[in-house]
C-alpha cells in the first residue's frame, strides 16, 4: 500500500498565524518525500522534497519551511502566515526505482 | 527537466477517443515523459510514461513521435469520469523530483 495521509483536511487561518500541515505515509521505507502547492487556477509548484530523514531540500524560497522527523513523516509549517499562503497543499511519495509519484488528499489552506 | 507546452482545454464527447497533446521540443535523451491528471479537488494521479517506443496500459495510450518532440495522450473511451486536468511531464527516469505546469482541462460532454 502507498497510501498517504493529510491533515487536516480544510484549514482557515488567519494572516500571521503559524502553519503546521502533516503527512504520513505507509508503505516500503525510505521514501521521497515531497511537498506541493496548488494556488487557485494554477499548475503545481514543488515546494520541498526529502530524500530522507533530516534531509530537506527546497525549491522555492518563502516563508514556510519543512521537516521530515521520522521516515514516514514529512510536515510543513510556517511561524506566521501571509494571505499568499492560501492554496491546495498536497504531499506526495515516490520510491526508488519506481517511476510513479503518488499523491495524498491534500490540504486546503485559506488565509483570511 | 524540459519545458512542455499543452493546451489550457479540450472538449470530448463521452464515448469518443481523447487525444490530448503536449510539446516538449527541447526534451534531452535519457528523459522520460509521463502524464498524470487531477480531478476536481484531489491529488494528481500517475496515468503512463514512456521513453520513445508508445505505451499502452489500462488507462490511457502514449504515442511519441519518432523526434521525441512531442507526444499524445489518448483515452480511448472517455466517460464522464475522465473529466479531470490532465499533466504531461518530461523528467530524468531516475530522479522523482516532478516539476507540473498547469495541464489541459478535458471536459467530457455526455
């Protein structure tokens, strides 16, 4: 199994407020690790990726930030959101030689 | 990973074959070209990929013309359930870190 969980499922925040998004996956160990977002009408942008605990690399820089404490948990966060952060945030897995990501539920953001 | 370029939407009768195409002219040799789609509000799902040869599975069909420098996705039979933005990809096969633009919105119409 390759499934992945996200919570929450809907979140509304307000602008300065911190951020903590989690994801857990199951499966083989030793995972990629990814985070996305999706802003409304837009394409998906790669925000963090993790090849394994503790590693952390990010694309895009902004003020969030990511951790991978343990092998199957991958979280994102932020100390004080802004009203840019609103979005769909999805995380995905995708395991050594094997071709395909897979994605989570996904989280939707809203910074008011 | 190169660029791609699709077409913001298509429109297809329920029934009939989807041909979605994607550009991706300055494709490198060792990378591949995959294709996900998301449906309204969840995760982007894996559909096929391939290299040069076309691809067949249960979902979808990949055709790559002979240069590599373009390629479509065809759904044989779309249903309603097919509506969903469908992305085409170009990566390196053994690196995941995936990279989508903003794909095309296929509409199936009943």
């Amino acid at each position: 199994s390759q499934t992945i969980h996200q919570w929450p499922a809907t979140l509304v925040q307000p602008v300065g407020s911190p951020l903590s998004l989690e994801c857990t996956v199951e499966g083989t160990s030793n995972p990629n690790l990814y985070w996305y977002r999706q802003a409304a009408g837009r394409g998906l942008q790669l925000l963090f990726y993790s090849v394994g605990i503790g590693q952390i690399s990010s694309e895009v820089p902004q003020n969030l930030s990511a951790s991978r404490p343990q092998d199957r948990q991958f979280i994102l966060s932020s100390k004080k959101l802004l009203l840019s952060d609103s979005g769909f945030y999805l995380c995905a897995r995708g395991d050594p030689g094997y071709n395909e990501q897979f994605f989570g539920p996904g989280t939707r953001l809203t910074v008011l | 990973d190169a660029k791609t370029t699709q077409p913001p939407s298509m429109d297809c009768a329920e029934g009939r074959a989807a041909n979605l195409p994607c550009n991706h002219s300055t494709i490198s040799g060792n990378e591949y070209v995959y294709w996900y789609r998301q449906i309204h509000s969840q995760g982007p799902q894996y559909i096929i990929h391939g290299l040069k040869n076309n691809e067949t599975n249960e979902m979808a069909s990949l055709i790559i013309t002979e240069d590599r420098k373009s390629s479509t996705l065809i759904l044989p039979h779309a249903t309603l359930r097919d509506t969903a933005v469908y992305y085409c990809i170009v990566r390196h096969g053994g690196y995941q870190k995936v990279t989508f633009g903003t794909g095309t919105k296929l509409q199936v119409i009943p």
